[in-house]
C-alpha cells in the first residue's frame, strides 16, 4: 500500500503569503494522478512536500500511513530540469540510488542493465549527460527513479524543458511504462492535454493561494471509450470523450488564469 | 580587444614584452650610469646562474638549494590542500561546524603568512618544520575558502536528487560537493600554491638554512647581486612552472566534465 494522501494542507513562505490553503487530496495506491494549475498556483510546492524538500506550514502529507519527514528513495523524483549529475555516466547515475540501498554488485549491473534496456538508450552507458540530448537525458532520469523500484513517483514537469515532438514521444513511452508496471504517480503539468492522455484523475488548482478547484475523472471515460486500443498519441487525442474532457479542464484553468489577469 | 584570442599573437606580444624588459635592462646597467653591484646586467646573470648550477654558493649548487625550497614547499602545500579542502566541503555541508570554524578562520587569515616567523622557528626550528608552517599558514586560506564557496553553491538541484536517491550525508560528499566543486578547489589550489611559494621563499630569508631564499640571504652578506638576482629569477621561473601544471591539470578536469 503506497498511497499519498494531502490532508488540510496549507503552506506559506517566509513573509507569511499563502501559497497553499486547504489541500485535500488522495492518490490511491498505483493510482497516476495529474495536478494542473496556472503558474505560480503551488502546485510544486505540492510535490515538493511529498518528497520531503519541502514542508507544510498546517496539516499533513502522508505516503503510505507516514508523514513525510525526508527525502528518501521510495519517494523518486523525476525533476524538470533532470538534474543529472554532470561528473557521472548514464551508469553511474542510474547506479547511484542502488548503491545507497547496498544493493549487491552483480544484482546492482542486472537491474541497471535493465533500466537501460527499458528507456532505450543501449549503447549510451558510458556517455556524460551533457552528451545526450535533453529527451534522452529525461530518459536517464527516469530510469534513475524506476530502477529504485520505488512505491510512489513524483514527476515535476518532466517534459517541460523537451520539444514538441520529444515531449510526445515521452509521452507515449510513460504510458506503456505506467501501463505496464503501475506506480503511485503524482504528475505536475501545465499541459492539459498531457495530464488528460497520462492520468487517472487530473485535479485542477486555482491560482495563488492554490486550492484544488475540481477533481476530474479520466479513467473511468478511458475505460469506457477504449483509449488504450489507440497506441499514437494524436488518435486518442482525436477522440470526442478525450476532447470533452480536455475542453471541460481548459475552461476551468481559463477562469483561473483570466482573474490573475485583473 | 578581440574576442577570439590568436594564440601566436598572443605570442608575439609576450615576447615583445620580455625583449623590452631584458633591453630596457641591458641598456641601463651596460650604460656606465650604475655601478655593476648595483644593478648587474642580465648577461652576468646569466653567467651567475650557469656557474651556480655547477658550483656551490652558501652550501650547496642552486639546484641543491631549489630542491630543499621544493621539498618544503610540496611538505607545506599538500598539508594545506588535505586539511583546507576536506574541511572547506565539511563546512559547506555542515552549518553547525561552519558556524564553529568561520569566525576563528576569518581572523586567522588576515595574519601574513611572515608574520608567523618568531612562533614557526620557535615550534618547529628553522631547518623544515618552521618554513612548512610558514607556507601552510599561506596555503591553506585560498584551499579552505575555495572548496567552501564551491560546497555552498553547489546547485540545489543536484542535493536534492541526492537525498532523493537516499545518498548518506558522507556520501553526498564524495559524490556530489566533491565533484560539483571541483573547479573552484582547482582555483583555490592554484592561488594557494602562488601564495604558499611566495610565503616560503620569504620565510627562507629569515629560517632557513637551505633553500633559494637562505642563499639570497647569504648572496646579500657576501654583496653577491648577481647571485641575489639568479634567485629572483628562480623562485619566478619555478612559481610559473608550479602555475602551468596546475593550470594543465585545471584545463582536463574542465574538458572530462564538458563545460558543465
């Protein structure tokens, strides 16, 4: 059982301006679940605070039945800007979570192996980060938090420094991971369409105090219109249910993002 | 000023300048205005250093005497670069032992290395250990306060997928501050090592009883100028020679990490 449950959470920085008021909200165990929000609205913050970099000002953050009180490994990140470690090889960043868990040497080459295999990038093992471009890096990160195999996955904005068609790749490739080995999953995005094709539920923020304004159910309309017949990502998104769904969401952020305007 | 730097132009300026000083030089001393003790010209120090590469002066050839200026300084150097640059990390890391340490180190380094003269020949004599704790004192600012800076900014980012990964604090030590930090320790390695020779040789003019600055001392005595110039012209030839290999050293570890 790994959910991660936000309980009345609130948060303000220093000087006291609110930047969370009242979260609530659940992921269930192996539950994908997207928050989108207008710039600024916290919701990193919200990640943040599950993996233990930052904490809350009232309230609580629970994964499994624990509040988080650290960092730790069963809580992987998956960062925006990747944040690779520059002096280490594919290898030796992938390897580096492992090695803190004691992991055997033989067992260490096997699952490192594997996670390369997984993301694709065979033939890379040995390269430096700075010689990947910015999709193939993000790969690496991503391996770097599955080969922990960690009960729950933050993902901040994965794929919000990668090009359009990267971005897309990415996309598809996430699903057939989350498809084929199901994780607690809390996504960050500002990209309705991406939280629509990757998750669950998407929970919509407001802006700043962030507060969750709707909680919108994907999977069951998925289920019912057969999303995952379509393998391409540009067939789903053709589909009037995925289109609905999209709109609904657009509009809800739109209102958000027309009063920060005031 | 051009951005792209032509490296024989670069060339061709440094060797004007160098010509125009050894000139300007042989003019002024061949000139009959000075008396030959008073500034010697670059021909009969020339002449001096050849002779003293073979024949001894105040104990020893001026190899012999380098060799025990090098002996000190490298004994100096590298205790400076073990004790600054583990305890610069610890203090980037740890707030508590920064807290400790900094305002006791920040008076300390204000003290000129010289001025540690009487208390070094006192503690630890004037043949070794006192000039090793002359350019220690010189030694050790720049390599504790370089690998410190570059401990405190190292990227967040990278501390955070760390402790993400379950890194030990030691670990993210060895793993991250370390490596992240490396080109301002290689900074801080090179002016400590420009301070600490300069410190050394000084420290020779008073301690020592070897070593290139012991026999300027002894050259000024016997109103040797020649002599007192070929050690100038040592300790300077030596200090560049110090700042190329590590400038070399600086230069690959930039190229492993690809300018990141």
């Amino acid at each position: 059982m790994s959910s991660i449950r936000f309980d009345a959470v609130g948060k303000s920085f220093g000087g006291g301006v609110l930047t969370l008021q009242d979260i609530n909200l659940d992921v269930a165990d192996k539950e994908f679940v997207a928050i989108v929000g207008p710039s600024g609205c916290g919701k990193t913050t919200c990640l943040r605070m599950a993996a233990g970099f930052d904490f809350p000002t009232s309230g609580r953050v629970l994964v499994g039945n624990s509040e988080v009180t650290k960092p730790g490994p069963d809580r992987a990140v998956v960062f925006q800007q990747f944040a690779l470690f520059p002096w280490k090889t594919v290898t030796e960043n992938i390897e580096l979570g492992l090695r803190n868990k004691s992991v055997a040497r033989d067992e260490r080459k096997a699952r490192v192996a594997d996670a390369v295999a997984m993301i694709g990038l065979g033939g890379y093992e040995n390269s430096y980060p700075h010689q990947l471009s910015g999709g193939m890096q993000q790969r690496v990160a991503i391996a770097r938090a599955y080969v922990l195999d960690p009960q729950v996955l933050l993902m901040d904005e994965p794929f919000g420094a990668l090009d359009a068609q990267t971005r897309v790749v990415m996309q598809e490739e996430l699903v057939r991971l989350a498809r084929l080995n199901p994780r607690t999953v809390l996504f960050i995005t500002h990209g309705v369409e991406e939280a629509v094709y990757l998750a669950d539920r998407v929970a919509i923020m407001t802006r700043r105090p962030g507060r969750i304004k709707e909680i919108v159910d994907v999977k069951s309309v998925r289920i019912a219109e057969r999303w995952d017949s379509h393998s391409r990502i540009e067939d789903v998104m053709d589909l009037e249910s995925f289109v609905h769904l999209r709109t609904h969401i657009w509009k809800s952020l739109r209102e958000e993002k027309a009063g920060a305007d005031h | 000023m051009t951005d792209v730097m032509d490296p024989a132009r670069r060339l061709l300026l440094g060797a004007c300048g160098l010509i125009g000083f050894f000139g300007l030089w042989a003019a002024i001393s061949g000139s009959g205005l000075v008396a030959p003790t008073f500034l010697p010209g670059p021909l009969d120090v020339a002449r001096r250093l050849v002779f003293l590469l073979t024949e001894s002066f105040a104990g020893g050839t001026l190899l012999v005497h380098l060799w025990s200026s090098l002996q000190r300084f490298a004994a100096g150097y590298l205790l400076a670069a073990a004790v600054g640059v583990p305890l610069g990390l610890l203090m980037g890391r740890f707030r508590t032992l920064d807290d400790i340490v900094s305002p006791l180190f920040d008076g300390l380094r204000f003290i000129a290395p010289i001025a540690w003269v009487p208390f070094a020949a006192l503690w630890f004599g004037t043949g070794f250990g006192g000039p090793v704790l002359i350019i220690f004192s010189g030694a050790f600012p720049p390599c504790l306060l370089n690998a410190y800076r570059g401990a405190k900014h190292v990227d967040p980012r990278y501390l955070e997928a760390a402790e993400m990964l379950g890194t030990p604090s030691g670990r993210i030590i060895t793993e991250v501050l370390l490596p992240a930090s490396v080109p301002s320790i290689i900074a801080g390695l090179r002016i400590g090592a420009g301070l600490g020779w300069q410190s050394l040789v000084g420290a020779e003019l008073i301690v020592a009883s070897t070593g290139v600055g012991y026999l300027m001392v002894q050259a000024q005595s016997a109103v040797s100028t020649t002599t007192v110039m070929v050690g100038m012209a040592a300790i300077g030839f030596i200090g560049v020679l110090i700042d190329v290999a590590l400038r070399t050293i600086e230069a690959r570890i930039h190229r492993r990490l690809g300018g990141a």
